[in-house]
C-alpha cells in the first residue's frame, strides 16, 4: 500500500471466534480489523469506525442476519457488505444479494478467493465514492444556482423546470442559438428522479444524414460495410435516463418517423435487426428553428410535432432579458479568473453599459465568449470601455440608434444594419482589415465576417486582408 494512500477497514460480524479470528489472520496486514461478534455490537462498531467494507454472518445469536444487512442498508445504502454463509445455504445468500450485499463467501472459505472479494469490494467502494462526487458536482453545475437571470421570463422557466422535471412528459425546449437550451435539458433531468441514470446527448445537425439512423438506434453486426460488431445507439444508452436531442429539426422525415414510433410505442429495432428493443426513455428535444414553419415546408412531421411539443418551454434571447447581463458579466468573470488564475475586479460602468446596448446575436454565448477573451487578456482590475470589440462606437452613438428608433425616424431594420456595420468596421480597422483578426475579435468564424461584409457593403481596404 502506497504511504499516501488512507488505511481501509473492514468489519467482521460472525458469532464463531474461530472464524473471526481466521478472518481477521487473513486480513489484518492490509486492512484495519474490527470485530463483534453478534448484531448488538455490530451497529456499534459500524457506527463508531464507518468500516469501508462489513463482512457478515447470515446467522448470528440475537438477530437474524438478513435483517442486520437490511438494515445496515436501509441506515447506508452505499455500505458494502459480505455475507457469510455455510455452503448449505447459499440459496439465502443469493437472496441476500438481493436485498443489497455486494457478495457472499462460504464457509470453509478459500483465502485468496476472500482477499480478491474483499479488494474489488473496496476498489468498487471507492468508485462509487467517486462516481457520487462528480454526479454531485454535475448537479452543482447544472443546479439553478448555475443558472442565471432574475428577468421575469427567466423565472418562469426556473418555475417550469423545477414542474416537469420528475414527470414523463416529452419537453421541446425552444430557442436561439446560444440562449442555454441544453443547460435547461441538464436541469430537467438532474432535478428528476432519472438524475442516477444517463444524460444522453446528441446534436443532430452535426451528423451525417447517412449516420444519424444507426447513432440513434444502434446496428447489428454486419448491418452494412464496416460493421464489424454490434453497437448500441441513444436510445438504448440512454435507458432510464434522458435523452436529448439538440437541433432536432434537422433530422430527415424518415429518421423522424422511427423517433415518432418510438414515442408512441416506446419500442424500436436497430439498423440491420428484425428484434424489437424496449427501452425507457425520457425524450427532450430542442430546436432554434420555428417547426410550424417547417410543416409548412414539408420537412417537419406534424404528427412528430405534437408528439414532441408536450410540453414548451421559449427561452427568450439575450436582447430581451438584458437586465440579466450584469449577473450574467458577473458569473463568467467569476468563472474565467478561476480557470486563468486572474483576479480581475468587474468591469467599469461605462463598458458594461456598453455591454447592455448590445444586440447579442449570439445570445449567452456570445457574452461568455467576450467574457472569456476579455478576462484572459486585459490588464486592469477592471475591463475598460476601450477593450471591448465594440469601443470605438459611443455611448452617444448607441443612444442616437435607440432615440431614432423610438421617434420613427430610423426603421429597426436599417438601424439594426448600421448598428452591425459600425462594429465590423471598427473591428477592422482595429485589427488593419485583417479578416481572420477581426472575426475572432467579434467572436465569430471568418465565413460569417465576409458574409456580413458583402451583406451590409463593406469592401476591403487591405489587399492582404
């Protein structure tokens, strides 16, 4: 055992002396050994030293060893506890599995058979240990308390999730990109009774329409070339969990119709198979596309619409909860300093009302994009109105758009075009009209620059842009 490692113990309930000081023989130099020998003085030994492993006589003076292990369970549910048993009766021990031991020994006992019981029963404590932190720490990071907005609309989802997060209904989370539609999926099923079993994801936008069929459902051995072996999909994965699917108006009518058989029958057969699969699965679907507009189209199914939309939730863009920008300026500066080791006080008055007249196109996103650049590169305690991609635009100008709008001098439209345009040409001039500087100073790919560019007539200045 490594020094740094901690001494694990065992626990040794048996009413025989001999056994228990064979057992303890057995044991003693890699573990700390504790004894009692009957159920009274078990309990309080596992109350007094919280021994990482019990090891339990099935039959035992004053209790009945099954009830002991029942209600060792019942008080600690991740206590790992070894039956003992004569070879006679192991049939109880296999029942005592059931009610939650890990494994069972018989007497005689084979020493090297106990010590490798006892090992992987200590190795699977401290996995379970393990898994239970992360699960928590994931639950931490998609609680509410990682949600942020004090926006009236914000609060009603928060109302909505906390809801219909424990029932079976399907969800169709609605949005645009960058608003925290899979943020809000996470918190459904980590605030739901799912929350131990798998959060499956999949983007469906990003798949091949060739692929997405067999990564959902799975395929048979030789379903088609390269199928070298059987591979499960989503659904099967996702069993007794959550399984969400981002972008799902993206999806082919004919991947739809097998999603729409699997709601309605919770059944479905892998690519390449004739064997029909049950699963239990809980559907939460997202999308930033309007489908009504695609039934129209012809692309969407109407049948899988209603089938989806059980229950909506809209998460409103950025440009129209803007009173949660500063919590939201506060989060991600807290959490930027801590994974670049920066201790970067706020940001000054002026840039974060500059911050508030912004549009974000790119909703949330976009500001912990900004967030992340401006953290990792200023050298303030506070960010500074210069800083920003948008600096060179003034508080005055950002004003002169809002009152043109608001008197009808200025139609949204246009103003919204000239506002755009003002950023990108700061942005290039800022970075002498080279394109792949000033998209990642704006926070977007070089595809999308020169698409605006053309869009809203801005040409180069720069031959080597």
């Amino acid at each position: 055992m490594a020094k740094d490692e901690p001494v694990r113990s065992v626990l040794i309930v048996d009413d025989e002396v001999g056994t228990r000081e064979s057992l303890k023989m057995v044991l003693k130099n890699d573990y700390e050994v504790f004894l009692a020998k009957d159920a009274k003085e078990a309990f309080l030994q596992a109350d007094e030293h919280s021994p990482d492993v019990i090891l339990l006589d099935i039959i035992l003076p004053d209790v009945d060893g099954m009830k002991v292990l029942e209600k060792m369970k019942q008080k600690d549910p991740d206590a790992i506890v070894i039956m003992i048993t004569a070879t006679k009766t192991v049939k109880t021990a296999v029942e005592a599995m059931k009610l939650g031991a890990y494994d069972y020994i018989t007497k005689p006992f084979e020493i090297d058979e106990l010590r490798l019981i006892v090992s992987r029963a200590i190795s699977n404590q401290a996995l379970q240990k393990e898994v239970k932190y992360l699960r928590e720490e994931i639950e931490k990071s998609v609680g509410f308390a990682n949600m942020i907005g004090e926006s009236k609309g914000m609060h009603e989802i928060f109302k909505m999730v906390r809801h219909i997060a424990d029932s079976k209904s399907t969800v169709l989370i609605m949005g645009e990109s960058g608003t925290g539609k899979e943020l809000i999926s996470r918190a459904i099923h980590f605030h739901s009774s799912r929350k131990n079993n798998p959060f499956v994801t999949i983007n469906c936008a990003a798949i091949p329409e060739t692929l997405i069929e067999s990564e959902l459902f799975g395929y048979e051995k030789g379903a088609f070339t390269n199928a070298l072996e059987k591979k499960l999909g989503r659904f099967e994965v996702a069993h007794q969990g959550t399984l969400f699917l981002d972008e799902i108006g993206e999806l082919s009518l004919p991947t739809q119709a097998k999603i729409l058989r699997f709601l309605e029958e919770k059944e479905f057969s892998r690519v390449g198979g004739f064997k029909t699969i049950k699963v239990d699965v809980r559907l939460v679907a997202a999308t930033n596309k309007d489908l009504t507009q695609l039934i129209k189209k012809g692309t969407f199914r109407e049948d899988l619409y209603y089938r989806i939309n059980v229950v909506p939730i809209v998460i409103p863009p950025l440009r129209e909860r803007k009173e949660d920008i500063p919590l939201l300026v506060d989060h991600f500066r807290r959490k930027f300093n801590a994974e670049n080791n920066k201790n970067v006080k706020g940001v000054s008055e002026e840039a974060l009302e500059m911050m508030m007249n912004c549009e974000w196109q790119g909703n949330v996103r976009e500001l912990e994009n900004l967030m992340e650049r401006m953290i990792a590169l200023t050298p303030n305690d506070y960010i500074q109105p210069n800083e920003l991609p948008f600096s060179d635009i003034s508080l005055s100008k950002i004003g002169w758009f809002r009152e043109s709008i608001l008197s009808g001098k200025v139609s949204f439209v246009k103003a919204e075009e000239e506002f755009e345009k003002e950023i990108i040409l700061n942005a290039l001039k800022r970075t002498n009209y080279v394109q792949s500087q000033a998209a990642e100073l704006l926070g977007i790919s070089r595809r999308i620059l020169k698409y605006k560019m053309d869009k809203l007539g801005i040409y180069h200045e720069n031959k080597n842009a």
